[in-house]
C-alpha cells in the first residue's frame, strides 16, 4: 500500500473528467490504488487500508460502492470517452464480444443464477449426509473490448440481470446477446473508421446482424452448427454437409506468425512470443460464398489445424462473415484475435482481482465493476502517456507496448515508491516535514490499534 494516494502518477489528472466531489473522488482513488497494489485477496478491507495515511473502516467502503449516484456517474463511460479522444485515430477498429462470470456462493445474494448442474451424483451410501452445501451460482458480465489501431484496449460491458431481479427493480431484461448488440449501437468511433465484431456461436443472432448493419461494421462470427443453407422449406441442407465434398486437395495452407502481419499491432504480446523463434501456427483451410437460410450471402471458411483422411465435420470450425470481399488469410487471423478478451479476462480476474468480491446487493457489484474497468482504463492511459514521452529508445517505446496489465501494475507501483521517497527526503529537510511524517506514520494504524499518547 501507499502512505500518500496522491502520488500515483497522473491519477488525479485522469479523474479530473469525472463529476464527484473531493471527498467521492478521494475514496474512487484509495480503491483504484488498492486494485493496482493490493496483496493477496482483492477485497474492500485492501480498499479501506490502501491510503496508509488516512485509512477507512471496510464498511465504509462497502457503504460508498452503494450509494445510488453511481448510476448518474457513469464513471467508465467518461473515462472510455477521454481515453478515445486522446487515442482517436480514423483506421480499423476491432470490437470483441464474450461473456464472463463471477462466482458467489449465499441463497441472499442477488441477481445470481446458475450456470447448469455439472456435479456428479453421489453414490448410494452418501446420498443422504447429514452436510448440506448451497448450490453455486454466478453473476455474469456482458463485455466488449474495442482495440484501437494503435492497439490501446478499451473495455464497455452490461451485467446480465435475471429475469425476477428484472421485475422486482421494474427494469427490461435483456439476453446476452440483446445486450451486445445495445452497446455495438452506442459504440463511439471517429468518423470513417472500419470496425470489425468478433464474437464466439452465442452471438450468432439476428439481433446482433442488424446491430450491425445498423452501422455498417463487418461481423465473423462462428457458425452455428444447426445453421442451414438457403432453399425451399423442408429442403434446406445444414452448412456442415458441405464438408462432405471437401477433400484435403481442396484445402489451402495458410501460416500464421505472431507479431507479424497487419494485425500484430492488436495483440499485447509478451516479448519472448515475438521474433523468429515464436511458433508459427498452421491452418488448412477452404473458402466458399453461399446464402445462409435468415442471414443471407455469407462467405464461409472451413478452417483445420490437423487434417487427415477420416476428418469429422467437428475437426473444423467454420467461419462466417458478411464481408464478402475479405480473402481467407484475413478472416482466420482476424478470428485469431478473438483470445485477446480471454486475456483481458485473465488479467482483470488473477491481476486485479475483479471476481474477489462479497456482496449481497447487486448494486455494490455494478459499482466494483466500474472501479476495475477504471483502474483498467487508468493502466491503459498511463501505457499511452509513457509511450508519448519524447527522449524514449526504441528499445523503451517498445517495453512499454509489449506490457500488459501486471507488468503495468508494476510500474505504477514502482513510479509511485519514488514519488514517496522524494517526498519522504523533502520533508526531511526541516522539522516541520518532520512532525508531518510522523503524523502520517502515527495515523497509518487504524484508532481502534493506535497507542494512546
């Protein structure tokens, strides 16, 4: 943790665009500090001790996170808002859909739901103990992950809601996919950008397709495997039996290097994955155009890693765009991007500790949800404006474009160690920095441990 919360570099500045008070702002920094610092289980006991000069009690930070001004907020979308002026740039977007989902474990805890039953039955002779276990629900989170052509990534998301927690706060449910294509219609890109949807077979919707088409952006998507080719009702072969035909002379080899290409600058790669010793993927793949049954003239590309004579239709995954012009070459690597949100999910859940939470109101976990896309965001931006300093090797501009958001933790925190130490050496220089210092040394235990003078 740090003594003086202050001392995070840019911070203040980054928040500046935010509408709180002086003293909402200050608490937004103590959890911001604590997601980028924290050791061990992310939790608002690490929020409430992060500001080591002026420490909270936990349920006050549990108090903050639910308190009704966060919907006026709407702290990600300005924060999305700054980060995309100052990185706007008219090129190709790539925007990317999935899902994610956090455990939580309590009968009381709202708007959960469960994923399926996926437990082994117990045997006879155990079936009947004295033990009882709540079952394990979930919240889940509707994300999209825009990638800018300098490869900055800005994340947007929608909490999915039950339908009885829907009708118990009066507001519309939405699926999954209702609610990606709610924010594909409130993307905001510079005029005259490209955008590409990325998106795995949940997003496979005509809801989706027209959001779109709405605004003209290109979507592939994974093909559903009940999807079936256009014709007359009762005579409409499935996509899959077109592989019946293909032989493996019909396929063509594509290789793919990672960090090279056009689109190597939309992955965050780590360095020993770039260079002549990265491993090369292969793929065989066969392109067709066909008209899909309630989507229309697609381009479908069989794509394969490991073909062999006696290949099932489920060895292949296949392809579907409504951009018929792009070559094969171009729809597999941009699929290939696809994983770029896995990692973000790694990174917000094993760095930041976004699914550490524990909270019976659900409002308390839309409000930590904002607070770790904006440390997220705040990370980001810190990576933009080290890129951007001028007297910066090569060798530097490119470290600081091949970090992501643990090795950015780290260089806030160690940015941050120094502007302490300045600050501890300036006060130093005179008694009065002196009984400064001890005033923050003495206030960095919480009253109920402090020694009575």
């Amino acid at each position: 943790m740090i003594m003086v919360a202050d001392l995070l570099p840019g911070l203040k500045r980054f928040l500046r665009t935010v509408s709180v008070n002086q003293t909402r702002r200050a608490m937004v920094i103590r959890i911001i500090a604590a997601f980028i610092m924290h050791r061990g289980r992310m939790s608002c006991l690490q929020a409430a001790g992060a500001d080591r000069s002026q420490p909270r009690h936990r349920a006050q930070v549990a108090r903050f996170l639910g308190r009704a001004y966060w919907v006026k907020t709407k702290v990600v979308e300005t924060l999305w808002e700054v980060m995309l002026s100052a990185c706007a740039t008219v090129g190709l977007y790539i925007f990317i859909l999935d899902a994610t989902a956090a455990s939580q474990q309590g009968k009381k805890t709202e708007n959960t739901h469960s994923t399926g039953n996926r437990k082994r039955r117990p045997r006879q002779g155990r079936r009947y103990s004295k033990y009882k276990h709540t079952r394990k629900t979930c919240h889940t989170f509707t994300m999209g992950l825009l990638i800018t052509p300098s490869g900055v990534r800005l994340p947007v998301y929608r909490p999915y809601r039950t339908r009885d927690y829907c009708e118990a706060k009066g507001i519309p449910h939405l699926t999954t996919a209702e609610a990606a294509a709610e924010m594909i219609r409130e993307l905001k890109i510079p005029a005259g950008s490209r955008v590409i949807v990325l998106g795995d077979t949940a997003y496979d919707a005509k809801v989706m397709r027209k959001a779109c088409d709405e605004r003209s952006f290109t979507w592939i998507f994974p093909c559903n495997p009940e999807r079936v080719l256009a014709g007359p009702k009762g005579k409409r072969p499935k996509v899959r039996s077109l592989l019946k035909d293909l032989s493996l002379g019909s396929l063509h080899l594509l290789r793919l290097q990672p960090g090279q290409g056009k689109y190597a600058v939309y992955r965050r790669l780590s360095p020993h994955r770039v260079g002549p010793k990265a491993k090369t993927r292969t793929y065989h793949v066969h392109q067709e155009r066909r008209k899909v049954h309630s989507v229309g003239e697609v381009q479908l590309v069989f794509s394969t890693m490991n073909p062999h004579p006696k290949q099932t239709p489920d060895d292949f995954k296949i392809l579907m765009t409504n951009d018929l012009r792009l070559k094969p070459r171009d729809i597999v690597e941009l699929y290939s991007l696809r994983w770029q949100i896995e990692l973000f999910f790694k990174e917000l859940k094993s760095t930041l500790g976004f699914h550490q939470y524990q909270f019976r109101q659900f409002e308390r976990v839309e409000a930590w949800t904002e607070l770790v896309l904006a440390t997220f965001l705040y990370l980001e931006w810190h990576r933009v404006q080290q890129i951007a300093r001028r007297g910066l090797t090569d060798k530097e501009r490119q470290w600081w474009r091949n970090q992501r958001t643990h090795g950015l933790c780290q260089a806030v925190t160690q940015a941050s160690q120094k502007a302490e130490l300045d600050y501890i050496a300036t006060k130093l220089e005179n008694p009065r920095g002196v009984q400064t210092l001890k005033q923050l040394i003495r206030n960095s235990y919480p009253k109920e441990y402090r020694i009575a003078a």
